[in-house]
C-alpha cells in the first residue's frame, strides 16, 4: 500500500519555530496536543507551537496500558473522568482518525465484604452524578472471564466486583497522532527534537523560553511535560512542587486467542489486565519505590506484578513475557491533577496525573484549552489548582486515582 501511494502527505508538518507565538506548549504528549486542538478549534487560538523535546509519543502517552474510565468517589473527579469519557465516546469521529476506542468494561475485584461495600458506596456516587455502574456477584463474574480463579481456594477469594461498562481501552499513539495532526491542519506548529532548556523572564513573568532551536517569545506559555514537571519547573525557578517522579512499568505476553475482553483489576493489590486486539496480555502494577526519571523499572515490581498476575489467573503461568517497558509519572501528593493558571504570571500549568493521566487526555486538553484562553479555570477544573494544596484542600480519592490506572 505504501509503494502504491507515494503522494501521501506527512499527518504534520515539520516547521521551523517562529520567533514568537500567542500561546508556547512545552510537551507533545497527549495533553500538550489535545491543549492545542482545542485552543484552536474551540477557542480560535491557532498562533500556537507545541515544543517537543523528542518525537510525539516518545513520553506517557505512548507507554500506557490505555484503560479508560470513570468510576471515582469524589464528585470533582468523577465530573471531571466523565467529561473525559464523553469526549472519548466522539473521538474518533471528531478527529476523523480512528483512536479505536473499545468500551469493553471495566472490573474492580473486591476479595473482601468490607471491600465489595466500599465499591457499592462507590457505585452509588458514581450513578448519583449519571455515571454508569453496576455491581457484580462472583457467578456474573466467572461467566464474563472464565480464567478468573473464582473458587473459595482461591489466595484471595473474589467476593463481588464493580463494573463500569462504559470503561474500556483506547490506541494511545493514534490519540497524540490524531490531536497532532487535527492541531497542524488548524495551523498549529509541532516543533519535535526542540527542549526547552530555560525560560525568558520580564521580572516575574514568564515571557517565552529558550530551547535547544533558540529563544522563542511567547504571551503564554503552558507547562505540560508530565513526569519531567519538577525539572522543568526548576528552570523556571519554581523549586518545589506537590510532585514527585516516579517510574511505572507495563508488560505484554505473547499474543493468545482472545479470552478475556474487559479491563479487570485485582483488589488486594496494584494488579490490571486487558488483552489487546493483537491478543497479548496488556498488564501491570505498582510503581516502583523510588524517585527516579529513568524510563525503565527495577525487578521487585516484575516480581510482585507477576504474583499477583498468577494469584487471579493460575492459569498463565506459562505464557510468556514478550516486553516491558517504563515510564516516568507525575505523582501528586493526593492523587488528583493540577490544571491551573501560575504559578508565574504568564505561566499555565497541567500535571499531576499519576498513573492515570491517558484516560484524562480529552478533558485535560479540553480544560486546559480553556484556562489558557480565558485566563482562569473552567468549572470543571476549578477545584484542580495549585492552591488546594496550600489551604489543605486535598481531593484524595484514596486510590481511585491510581487502582485501576
Ligand atoms: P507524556 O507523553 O509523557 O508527555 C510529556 C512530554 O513532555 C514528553 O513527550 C516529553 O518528552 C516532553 N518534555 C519533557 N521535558 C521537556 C522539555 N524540557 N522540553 C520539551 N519537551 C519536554 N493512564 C491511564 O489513564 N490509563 C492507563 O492504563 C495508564 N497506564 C500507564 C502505564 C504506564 C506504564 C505509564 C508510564 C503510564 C500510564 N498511564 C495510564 C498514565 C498516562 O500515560 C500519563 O498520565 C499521561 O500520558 C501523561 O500525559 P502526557 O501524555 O501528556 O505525557
């Protein structure tokens, strides 16, 4: 196909930067490109450049598990996940560019009464504020994934789980491909292989940065660089920041006959699965222990990911492992992002994602597009600023935000 169709335009352009734009985006992961599809589709914004250090993709967002729900406590979070899934059911219409986006469910496993509980109260929250969910008895559950150890023998019995339909998985590299190329033909500049290495001050405010290509000036310039935050913050001077870093890893196994077609979660501990179209096993856990920017793990988590694997499916102890990979993640102390104005004049900053940022990809941009334009929060991001963290007003979802990703 590609021999035959040698006129085939690139999905965007390669231009050189400009001296100056309206609005600078430091980050070409999937928020910094779904910020710049919306500024300027929805806002008109179009004088706009998305810096990249690498090539799109090279970040998060192409190494995530792709889940995709909404099933939070809190109702800032649930508001927030839930327009974020709203946008995601039109994606691939709206960018005219398949994002394959699957709603094959999501099950969290409780293995305790206590557990099964919680994710009823859960449950309620979430139809309370019109998300679907639906709890699940342990013989629902064993017709619906038929590898599951469901028996009483099992380590950790599986008592009932919550299941939100609507949840499912998603082709992260088409998502930062698709919102790059509707960004481009709107006239954005993609400027790959571009660092930023400092930031251009008038005083406090940030009026542009200086890159690896040179300095380029800017009215706004927003931050959305994901685990690398505190570094890039540090060059603009901002030495501390409610973040830390650290390194999540995936895994895949070789590719099986279709057997499991829901994203199931392990309620004793940081385990997830799904199977992904080509039919490997797509799965992970826990981050690892310690602050780091590297973008690979250590063996303890490969260890204690694998267990948990085996304690839920005894059944694929002998497939094996094709690859893992790591990523570095933008961990908030509560769990919960931070899409703000600040902490600078000029400055606007999109972070704290965890290790759930993919799923938020839509409505980050969507809120971001939105704070920049019109210098201050859209409703549904309000209650995600910096300032929470100064008056105490933590929206600590007590591991919603992390487990399942
Ligand atoms: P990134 O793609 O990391 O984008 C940030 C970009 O900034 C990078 O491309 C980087 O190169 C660039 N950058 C950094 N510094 C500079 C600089 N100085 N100058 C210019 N550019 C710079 N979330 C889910 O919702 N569901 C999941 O199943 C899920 N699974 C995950 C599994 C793994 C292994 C990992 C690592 C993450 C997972 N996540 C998941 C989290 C999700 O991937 C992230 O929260 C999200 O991708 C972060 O946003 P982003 O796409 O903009 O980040």
């Amino acid at each position: 196909a590609l021999k035959g169709n040698k006129d085939w335009k690139p999905a965007w352009r390669k231009p050189d930067p400009k001296a100056s734009y309206d609005v600078i985006i430091i980050g070409g992961g999937g928020h910094g490109l779904a910020t710049a599809y919306y500024l300027a589709k929805e806002h008109g914004i179009t004088n706009v450049a998305v810096l990249e250090k690498g090539w799109l993709g090279s970040g998060n967002v192409g190494r995530n598990t792709t889940a995709v729900r909404s099933n939070y406590l809190l109702p800032a979070n649930t508001r927030f996940y839930e327009h974020s899934m709203k946008l995601w059911e039109n994606l691939s219409h709206e960018l005219n560019y398949n994002v394959m986006f699957s709603q094959r469910g999501c099950l969290n496993l409780a293995h305790t009464p206590a557990q099964f509980d919680d994710y009823a109260r859960r449950g309620n929250a979430m139809r309370h504020l019109g998300v679907d969910a639906e709890l699940m008895t342990p013989a629902q559950i064993k017709r619906l994934i038929s590898a599951l150890d469901i028996s009483d023998s099992a380590r950790f019995p599986v008592v009932g789980g919550l299941m939100q339909r609507r949840a499912g998985t998603a082709r992260h590299d088409a998502v930062a491909w698709g919102y790059a190329r509707g960004a481009d033909r709107r006239g954005v500049d993609i400027i790959e292989n571009c660092e930023v290495t400092g930031f251009l001050r008038d005083g406090d405010r940030v009026t542009g940065v200086a890159t690896s290509r040179g300095d380029i000036r800017a009215k706004k310039v927003a931050v959305a660089v994901a685990g690398s935050t505190g570094r890039v913050m540090q060059l603009a001077g901002v030495e501390t920041m409610p973040i830390e870093s650290h390194v999540l890893q995936a895994f895949v196994t070789e590719s099986l006959k279709p057997f499991i077609d829901t994203v199931v979660t392990f309620g004793m501990g940081h385990f997830y699965m799904s199977q992904s179209d080509k039919g490997g096993l797509i799965y992970g856990g826990d981050i690892d222990g310690y602050n780091s920017y590297a973008q690979r793990g250590n063996l303890p988590i490969v260890d204690e990911v694998m267990s948990e694997m085996l304690a839920l499916f005894p059944g694929l102890a002998r497939v094996r492992m094709l690859r893992s990979w790591g990523g570095v993640c933008d961990m908030s102390m509560d769990g919960s992002p931070i899409i703000t104005t600040g902490p600078l004049p000029g400055m606007y900053l999109n972070c704290g994602w965890c290790y759930g940022g993919f799923k938020a990809t839509p409505a980050s941009g969507w809120c971001f597009a939105w704070t920049i334009a019109k210098d201050q929060p859209h409703d549904l991001n309000a209650p995600f600023t910096l300032d929470r963290f100064h008056r105490g007003l933590l929206i600590d979802d007590k591991g919603q935000g992390a487990n399942p990703r």
